[in-house]
C-alpha cells in the first residue's frame, strides 16, 4: 500500500491566516492519522509577493500549533529542495519534456498583443480562447528564440475530449477540454507558475493526497492533464471549503480578520485555536466537540469534511477556549494566566488564590487584567448597581445591612471565606431576610462591579479584612446621601 505522505505548501507571504492554518491542519492530521509523513513545501515562486521574514512565521507558527513535520526546508527526506525558488533547474527539464512532446509551447505576445487577441476572440461562445501562438511554427519560434525575444510557456490543452476529477470531498466531476484556458507554466523571469510547480513537486515528493483550497478545485483537470502528459500516477485530492465571515464574506487579513498569531496574541490557547479550526468545515459524527490534537488525530476523517462553507464565530471560539481553560490543571493554568497580573496584584494579593477564582469565569486570557483589576481598587460606586429585584435588594436596603454587617465583620478574629460568608448567613438568618438582601450589597460594596469573578465572601478573602471594611464603610458613605 502507498505511503501516505501530505504536504503543507504556504506561500511566505506575511502572515499564517486561519485558511492557510485549517489546510496545514488537515495534512498533519491525514498523515499521522495514517502513520505517513507531513512535508513542509515553500512555494515562493512569485518573487514579488515574498517576504523574507514569512518564512519564520511559517516554521514558529507550525511550531507553537504543535504540527511537527517530518520533512521540510532544515529537515531534509531525500525529496529537497522543499524550497521552490531552489528547485529551478528541476522545473526546466520537465518543461523541456513538456515542450519536445508538443504538451506545451512558448508564447511570445505581449500582454496588449493578448487582449486585443482576447478582444476579437470574444464573439465565440461556449470555447475558451487559445493564442496565436500556440500554431508557430519551428522556424518562427527559432527566430524569436535567437532575437531573444521574451516569452511565456503554456500548457497546451487537447482541443477535444474530457477530463475527469476525483475529489475526496466533492465527488467526481466532468469537464470538457475545449472548456479549460491554456494556463502559463513558466513565467517570462524563468520561475514556474503555482500551476507548474505543485504538479512536479507533488509527483518528485511523492504526495499520495493534496489537501488545499477549494479555489484550486477548478485548476484540476489541467493538473490532471499534465500528470497523464508525464505518466504519473494522479494523487488523491481533498478540496476544502472556504472559511466565511458571519457577514458572508471571505476571511481576509485585509478586511481585518485574524491570523493564527493575531488569535494568539488576543489571548486564545492554542489547542482551543486548533480544536475550533479542526470544526470549521468538519464533524466527528458525535457530539463531541472539545478535542486535543492527539485526539483529533484519530478520529479525524476525510470523508466527513462538508462541502458548504464554513463560518468563522468568535463566540464559537471563545465557548470552545473556555472549555480548553477549564480542563487545564489549577498548575498549568496559573503559570499561564500569571504573565497577565501586574506587579501591584502581585505585591497585594495571593494572585494562586486569584487563578483558583477566575479560572472557571474566563473565556480568553486578555481578559484577566480588566477581570482582576477591582482586587486592587474599586475606582467608584453606581447607586443603580445596589439595586437588585431578584436579589430583593434597593438602595435602601443595601445601606441598612451594609451598616449592619460592618460590626459583625469588625468583630471576625479569623477572616477567610468561610467564616465571611458564615457571618452573612448569620445575619442573614437573624433579620429573617431574602439572602440577596445582604450577598447583594456585600459583593457591591467589595468589587464595585455587577457582575465579578468570586462572590463576597471569595473577594473578601482575597483582598484581605482591612481593605474590605474599608470598602463597606466607602459604600456606606456613598449610599448615604442617595436615600
């Protein structure tokens, strides 16, 4: 049986968005899953687009996504260079094939030459238009040729017949040669066209599946064409679905749209980042759907990738993030969640005893500093906050038992959250009140906020007894001339 081998084939062009991600994602996974081989493929055949610092963000963002490949650019499997710029020579003489076979020929028009073309051709329906010089003869092209005149080499298409695609997600599809635009192999700088290049390269690497883009999807009877012009064994295709905003449109950097290391930096984990992207466009059959990678791994399928577009959710995500942040040990959570205390928190609070209290609260890990920022002071009072229906709680009210609450925590000689929250209940149980009445107020007083990680008693603790009077007699203070 085949090996199978897949290859992550980025384009060193800036960033790794959440697309490119998903595809490198599925090739690991298919391979792995299958005990093959994940390879690591620069495409930098567009010289113009190149970013030399591209190439770092590709390896460091493989590498923190924990998608470890077996072979690639400083990983060499006997199938190097997996740079395509280094590969020149290689593409030259399988050109040179291509063009004595007569599967392929040079194009010397100009790009005015070819719309004018494009222009008079324009009238004929139902046929894609073919250039001129597809039909020179030898000696012109040899003439050209030794006048060194710029050109361009193009596949050339079979005028009739069919050409048919197997695709893992889509099926099988039929499409007429006549219908298909003779595309450029090799550009005038002598760098081949992706076209080109992942054709060779797929067949020499020996690729057995071809994981990309369903924009690709189109190009394929003429990557099929060029597979049986050399006689290679044709790989198997996985055409992925696009990834949409929830507005409808196409993920974009350019619209504003995360990249992996933007979603990094926004405070996701990476096992929910990956968990979350292993789901756009695909479903285990279950339940299920919080994974580790391993786990992904080996339930992963092919066969169950959909073909409809994908919508990219921050809410989606940041449920899925939650649920990472959950399962985390109280160890591995706090030596994460620490780099986003300060150094006032720090020197004032327990911040391990703080990590206990927010773990279970928090969706994304940028939201620690505003999350903890009451600990170490409550900037003001909103007298709305103190009411509270449900809580049985008014202005009122909240001024009446914060006052009486006060003496009772005065007079705590052990002051931890169990014996906080058993004053309350004591005082509670003695007037005979709704327990809101005085939880309400107490955690308003404490946190200034309507809505905290911890309740009155956990706050209390944390912050410590001198600092929580203080706290209860500044909102008595302040309830006291809005009654």
């Amino acid at each position: 049986m085949r090996e199978f081998r897949t290859r992550f084939a980025p384009s060193p062009t800036g960033y790794m968005h959440i697309g490119n991600l998903r595809t490198a994602l599925y090739a690991y996974m298919i391979a792995k899953g299958h005990k093959g081989k994940f390879i690591l493929r620069v495409e930098d055949t567009d010289q113009k687009r190149t970013i030399a610092e591209a190439f770092k963000v590709i390896f460091d963002s493989l590498n923190i996504a924990g998608l470890e490949y077996d072979e690639g650019p400083d990983r060499d499997g006997g199938f190097g260079p997996y740079i395509q710029s280094e590969r020149k020579e290689i593409y030259q003489k399988y050109l040179s094939v291509l063009l004595e076979k007569n599967f392929a020929y040079r194009c010397f028009c100009s790009s005015e030459d070819l719309e004018e073309q494009r222009k008079d051709f324009s009238e004929n329906k139902g046929t894609v238009f073919r250039d001129r010089c597809r039909n020179l003869s030898q000696d012109v092209i040899d003439n050209k040729l030794s006048n060194n005149l710029p050109f361009v080499v193009r596949q050339r298409i079979p005028e009739s017949g069919q050409t048919t695609v197997n695709d893992i997600v889509f099926g099988s599809i039929t499409v007429e040669n006549n219908t298909l635009d003779e595309q450029v192999l090799m550009k005038s700088d002598g760098f081949p066209t992706y076209n080109f290049a992942n054709v060779i390269d797929d067949h020499l690497m020996e690729i057995s599946h071809v994981i990309r883009g369903y924009e690709y999807l189109s190009s394929v009877p003429k990557y099929n064409l060029l597979y049986q012009n050399f006689g290679w064994e044709i790989p198997s295709y996985i055409h992925l679905p696009h990834i949409m905003r929830e507005d409808g449109k196409k993920l974009s950097k350019r619209n504003g749209d995360a990249s992996f290391e933007d979603l990094i930096q926004a405070g996701y984990l990476t096992s929910a980042i990956i968990n979350y992207i292993a789901m756009l466009g695909w479903n285990p059959g279950t339940e299920e759907e919080i994974f580790t990678l391993d786990e992904l791994v080996v339930k992963f399928s092919p066969e169950r990738i959909n073909k409809s577009n994908a919508v990219f959710s921050i809410d989606k995500l940041n449920w899925i993030n939650a649920q990472h942040i959950k399962k985390l040990t109280m160890e591995e959570f706090h030596s994460i969640a620490d780099k986003y205390y300060s150094d006032e928190l720090r020197s004032k609070i327990d911040v391990f005893k703080v990590s206990e209290i927010i773990q279970n609260r928090l969706e994304k890990l940028t939201d620690i500093p505003e999350m903890v920022r009451f600990l170490i002071k409550v900037e003001s009072y909103n007298a709305d906050d103190f009411f509270h229906k449900k809580m049985k709680s008014d202005t009122a009210s909240s001024y009446m038992y914060l006052q009486k609450i006060l003496p009772v925590f005065r007079e705590l000689t052990k002051w931890n959250n169990e014996t906080i929250f058993q004053a309350m209940n004591d005082l509670i149980e003695k007037e005979e009140c709704k327990k809101g009445a005085v939880l309400w107020p107490v955690r308003i007083a404490m946190t200034g906020l309507q809505s905290s990680p911890g309740g009155a008693s956990e706050v209390g603790e944390l912050i410590g007894k001198d600092e929580s009077l203080k706290r209860i007699e500044n909102a008595i203070d302040f309830l006291k001339d809005k009654i």
